[in-house]
C-alpha cells in the first residue's frame, strides 16, 4: 500500500519544523518513524530532508507513507463482503451476522478479517487489518477499518475522543422506558474470559443512551414465546466497552433477545438482536462528515416503522 500526501505551507506555518507540523497534524510517532526511515517518505519542494527541516509560506510539502506488507496470521479466505464504502484510506462494511471480527483460536478463518484479506490480495493491495469499531461475532452492521496507519491513528484518535456517533438497533424483553442513560462500569465476569458484568468495584467507565422505538405486548404475533413482549430500542454508545449493550440492558432487566450468553433462555432469535445501523465520523484524513445506514437484517423479529 502506498499512500502519498501534498501540503502547501501558509503564513500560518512559516518558520516551523517538518516535524512540528507533521505532530500538528496529527501524525503520530509511529507514523514519523515510517515516513522518516522510507527513502521518498518526505520531501520539500522537490527534493528529500529531514525532520528538522524548517517549512516556509508557499513551501510544498510532500509525503509518501508505505506500507508493503499485510497482517501476519490472517489467512486469505474469501466470503461474502458488503463494502458499503471505500477509498484510498478507509473500508465502510456492513458485516454480516454470525462473522467474527478478528481471528481467534476457535474461529481462524471464517472472519471479517479473513475475508478482507482475500479480497486485498486479489487486488494486489496487502494492507494491515485496522479494525476501528470492532463488533460481536453475532452483532450485525456497520463497522470501520482503516487502510494505513495514519488513517488508523485519526481514527483511533476520533473514537478516544467521543467523535464517532454509532447508533445500534435491538430488540429487548419487555416494555422498556421511554428513553434514559445507562452509567454502570462493566469488567470481566468471574471465571471467563468472554462473559461481562457490571462491577461497580473495578469495572470501567461504561454509558450508553437509548430510546424505546416501538412496543409489542405479549399477545402480539411477534412476541409468541415472551411473557412481556418486546421493545424496539435504539442505543447510543458514549463509551465501547466490550458486549457494553448487552450487559446493560441485562442489568436494568431487558436483556436483548436471542443473546445465548446475557439471556440464554430467550430464543425467539438465533442471534442477539443487535445491528449497528447508523455511523457518523469525520474522514481521517480529508475532514469530510461521512454519515451511513446499513438496512435492518432480515432476521429481525421488530422492524422500525
């Protein structure tokens, strides 16, 4: 992968250093450290210099960040990919139900990043798997992966931050309230390395925001098999803790339905009713509010109206 960047200098810049303006850019150590050690990584008018070169109004400044090899360990395996979105710096995909995110012991080539792999090896573009949003094996929507560091970093930076909104659809037991904020810390549960709790002891910092879109009591055909019906819901996360929805909603007693882990005696659905539907976020690297939808699964038992 090989990503180039032109800036032209203003008065604003004059008189500073490469390397202050590349930190005022953003660009991190780590980034510097590739651009510095890449032969045609940095070059002022023309011509290469160091870091400690000083930047004049009107200077151009050009910059080539390379990338030539791809993750370690993924196996190239291609599978179904619905790439909503996709340029020189970014993937938007909107991932399937039932795919992991990131390899792991139990699930080694059968994931989101698997099938990334495969299809930038097809194009002879490698690139390392920079997942931004990574979302549970059986939580369906909208996630973000980045294609070179830099673009990583912005990112990373942004979701530290709070400025990406991701807004999740799911279905929940019983008559949720009408809207409200869950602040409740979340850490591992005793004896697994999966399962999550609220531990107000040593959990961290965990809130998420929601707002019942629709209920359905008991008696409505949708509903067969709940004692209390259902409520559609739409969460905003202001944090991202690991499996933060679920175990939220369990602990204010409306566990998601189909959630085999958080509510295992629910099994309207096959999977946790959880899709992320909507996403807003600035372009790591141009600033542009991009803003996507990915279409409710089929698999939903409560659709928005």
């Amino acid at each position: 992968m090989k990503r180039e960047f032109t800036y032209t200098i203003t008065d604003k810049e004059d008189g500073i250093s490469i390397l202050r303006f590349l930190k005022n850019n953003g660009y991190s150590k780590n980034v510097i450290k590739e651009l510095k050690k890449t032969p045609e990584g940095i070059h002022r008018n023309g011509v290469w210099t160091y870091v400690n070169g000083i930047l004049h109004t009107g200077d151009t400044l050009h910059l080539c960040l390379i990338e030539d090899a791809g993750s370690e360990n993924i196996v190239p395996n291609a599978a179904p990919l619905d790439i909503l979105y996709e340029d020189d710096d970014i993937f938007v995909i909107n991932k399937a139900a039932g795919m992991p995110t990131h390899p792991s012991i139990s699930h080694y080539e059968n994931t989101l990043a698997n099938a990334l792999a495969a299809y930038n090896e097809e194009r002879n573009t490698p690139m390392v798997f920079r997942c931004i949003n990574r979302l549970d094996m059986d939580t369906s929507g909208l996630t973000v992966v980045a294609k070179h560091m830099l673009s990583s970093g912005h990112l990373g930076d942004d979701m530290k931050a709070r400025k990406i909104h991701r807004e999740y659809l799911g279905i929940a037991e019983g008559l949720v309230e009408d809207s409200g904020t869950i602040c409740a810390p979340i850490g591992r549960a005793e004896g697994s390395v999966i399962e999550r709790k609220v531990d107000f002891a040593n959990g961290e910092h965990a809130v998420t925001h929601f707002k019942r879109l629709k209920y359905l009591p008991a008696d409505s055909p949708e509903c067969s098999g709940s004692k209390n019906g259902l409520s559609l819901v739409s969460f905003l996360l202001e944090t991202g803790r690991t499996h933060q929805i679920r175990v939220h909603m369990k602990h204010i007693g409306h566990p998601l339905i189909g959630d085999f882990l958080y509510n295992p005696a629910n099994q309207l659905m096959t999977r946790q009713a959880l899709h992320a539907w909507h996403l807003t976020f600035s372009h790591p690297i141009n600033g542009e509010k991009m803003t996507f939808e990915a279409p409710v699964p089929d698999d939903f038992i409560l659709l928005p109206d």
